[in-house]
C-alpha cells in the first residue's frame, strides 16, 4: 500500500497511522523506532482519523528527517522499527556543484520502474554526505514531474554505486549503513583468474592467464596454445586487444587500430618482446590462452550474459545479448565496429535442427553466469548489476571471457532491439535496493 505524508503542528516526537494500518501491521500504540533511510528517532506510535492511506510526522520528527512530502512511501515493521520508504540512493562521480540537470538526466533511465517502487530515490556525490547528520545534499527524483530536484535529505539506507571508491569512501559508508552498497568492488583480469583458478568446479570455463609482463610465461602460453590474446588487465570495449600467434614464419601479432585491422610479422621471440615492451606498457597487460570461438562468416562471437539481483534479493538473467564482432576482426565489441542481436535468434542458429539443444545451451549460460556471481559473492563481493561476456568455442564448450561490474553497458539490449529488455535490466538494481533496505514485506 502506498501513503502520502502530512504534517502536524504538535511537537511530541509522534507519528500517527490510521487504525487499519496499525492492525495490519500488528503495532500497538506504544513508542518505536521510526526508520527513514539512514536516521532513526524514537516516535510515540499514535491513532488518526484521517485516510488509511495518510501517515502523520508531527512537526519535530519531520524536521528530524528532512524527507519530501510531495511523494508516495510504503511502510513496514521489522519487530519495534517502523520504516518508511524505501530511500535509495545512486552514488555518482563527481562533485554536487558539477551536476548540471544535462548531466544527470542520464539516470532517470533507472526511473522507469519506479511505480513499483516509491519512495524517495536519490543521487547523489561523495561531497554531499553529512555523516554527522546522516544527510546529504543532493537530487531527489519527482516522478510527477519526470525531472531531478536538488536539496538536503535523510542518508538513503541503501546506495547502488555508480564511481569508484576510495577506501575513505568504503569505510563512511560502512559507518553509515554497514553492507547496504553495491557494485563498489572492481576487480581486473588477473584478480579473477586468481580467484577462479583456484575453483575446481568454475575454473574450467576459465582461459589459461599469465602475466604479459613475465615473458618466460609468456612465451610458454604461446608455444603451448599456439595463439594467445594480450590484453589491457583493466581495460573494456575490447580496446587494446592484441592476438599473437606462433606460425612457421615466426610469430604474427594481430590488432585493430584507427578502426583497421592490422597485422605484423615477426620473425623471433626476441622481436616479439622487444616490441611489447617498446609499444605497450607492458606491466599493465595480461595474456589468455587463445579459444576458438565460433564465428560466423568471419565474425566473431560471444553472449553477454546479464545477471541482476531481483526484487528478493536473489540472482536472475533477466537477458542475454549476441555481440558480433567485424568481420574478421579479433574482438566482438560493438564499439569496434561489431553488432548485436538476441541470443535466441543466434542460438537456433547454431542448433537449428535441435530447439532442445538450443534451450539446454541457454539455460548453461544462465546457469555458468549465476555461479560466476555467487562464487564472487563468496569472495565478499557485494554485487549486484553485472555483464558477463561468454564465449562458445568450436565444440559448443563455454568460456568466461570478462566479467564487468564497474560499468556494464546495459544499451547492448537496444543494440539488439530488445527495449523492454533494457528497461527491465535498468530497473533491476532499484528493485534490489528496495528490498536491501527493508522492504521485503510490504502492506
């Protein structure tokens, strides 16, 4: 049920439900806990006359809290706490002077869903937090209006984080509402060969991966796989991908550059090294075994799998996209002159004469994805919005090739022409934060 907030005049530390209200949540007239996002105060629990659909802040409490009035919130009670909400909040880069109503109308995107969700959503930077206070000076988002309406508001009990943190940041986040963030853990290439090649059950999904920079590894990965990919350890949007290949002539090193393909001969290991340590910084890069995946007329192509916390606080696939790469290009990634289509359409493709076949190989997809998640989850990654790319090779066996939670490009499902995908998949992460700051079960 949704409630519309009003003042009263009085200053008693009260709050005033409607006697349906009361009994549907099984609260006596007594003194509680009153929740709003990060703050707390204690509130005498009293009766009103008013709509069952009004909740009564007495002048003092709603002061205490600094919460909008003009929105729809929902109410629960977890044993002598009352909440309401929810207050959720999308942490940004940037400062609070920097967000010009250009800058941030990119995140009403996640507003979309936001009927199913009330309350109060917020954005906002790191140097808007008063921790003292437990406020924060920011943007509260008008569903009326459809616009971002800057000012102070209670500290949201549940932030999905859209920058990188410092660890000054992790830990004020901690203080202010323990493990109630996401999506604040990025992790490289080489952290997650660390940590899935010591997993008997995941790390065979996994490519062989070295250091680039230990070029005695280097060189036995390339004579032991014939091909091997050099990449950025940090990098996305397949920049800066490199193919080596051992041949009879020596060794060749493919790479796209100004959007060519370009390919080099070498006649000698020596050559090889000389020209990545001359051309690349080179401690910067891993190497993975070479796999040959799939492709189709000269196109390369792997699945990103999307995987979201839902609104129970469960792993789902809400969707999964085919990234094609250019023709004869070593990379799949849109960006690189590659496209995108819904994976059915590429997977009756590949099983055409077996639809069977076509849906056990999807449901292996979403399967590998889901424990990629709660394996990292193990780890003590708080994650919740992820992009995992995939790859199939010759034999139909799959293989992790990234795993992206920094900043996953979810506009892969418009590429695709999948629009009630993107939506769904960019409103998922405010549908997990309702439920992460209590609302689980909700009159």
């Amino acid at each position: 049920m949704k409630y519309t907030l009003k003042i009263s005049p009085t200053s008693n530390k009260e709050i005033f439900l409607h006697a349906n209200t009361l009994s549907n949540l099984a609260i006596n007239e007594c003194n509680m806990n009153l929740t709003i996002g990060a703050n707390k105060q204690i509130v005498k629990v009293d009766v009103h006359d008013d709509e069952e659909s009004v909740i009564i802040l007495s002048e003092d409490v709603f002061n205490h809290f600094s919460i909008p009035t003009n929105l729809d919130y929902e109410l629960t009670v977890n044993q002598n706490e009352l909440i309401i909400g929810p207050v959720i909040g999308l942490l940004v880069r940037g400062k609070t002077s920097e967000m010009t109503m250009e800058r941030i109308r990119i995140y009403k995107n996640y507003m979309y869903g936001y009927k199913q969700i009330n309350g109060l959503i917020l954005l906002f930077t790191s140097d808007g937090i008063d921790e003292e206070k437990r406020i924060i000076t920011g943007f509260a988002y008008d569903p009326i209006q459809n616009v971002w309406e800057k000012g102070t508001f209670p500290f949201p009990a549940a932030v999905f984080i859209r920058k990188t943190l410092k660890t000054s940041m992790r830990n004020q986040l901690e203080r202010l509402i323990g493990s109630n963030y996401f999506n604040s853990h990025v992790f490289n290439k080489w952290e997650m060969w660390e940590w899935f090649s010591s997993n008997d059950s995941l790390k065979g999904f996994f490519a062989e991966t070295v250091l680039a920079n230990d070029f005695p590894a280097l060189e036995k990965l390339v004579n032991n796989h014939s091909s091997i990919y050099i990449k950025p350890a940090s990098g996305m949007q397949g920049s800066g991908i490199y193919l080596l290949s051992k041949t009879e002539e020596g060794y060749t090193l493919k790479y796209r550059f100004k959007n060519e393909n370009i390919s080099t001969l070498f006649d000698d290991w020596y050559s090889i090294q000389e020209y990545l340590q001359t051309e690349l910084k080179i401690e910067r890069y891993i190497a993975q075994q070479g796999i040959s995946l799939i492709k189709e007329n000269g196109r390369l192509m792997d699945l990103r799998v999307i995987v979201t916390k839902d609104h129970n606080g469960k792993w789902s696939v809400p969707g999964i996209v085919t990234k094609l790469g250019e023709e004869n290009s070593i990379v799949s990634n849109i960006s690189s002159g590659g496209s995108a289509e819904q994976v059915w359409e590429t997977l009756q493709r590949i099983y055409k004469d077996s639809p069977k076949d076509a849906f056990r190989k999807y449901i292996e997809l979403e399967n590998l994805a889901i424990q990629c998640c709660k394996y990292l989850e193990n780890k003590g990654l708080h994650l919740a919005y992820i992009g995992i790319d995939i790859g199939m090779d010759e034999h139909k066996n799959l293989w992790v090739i990234e795993i992206n939670n920094r900043s996953p490009d979810m506009t892969i499902a418009l590429d695709a022409k999948d629009e009630q995908l993107y939506y769904k998949i960019k409103t998922a992460p405010l549908k997990y934060a309702k439920w992460l700051s209590g609302f689980r079960s909700v009159v």
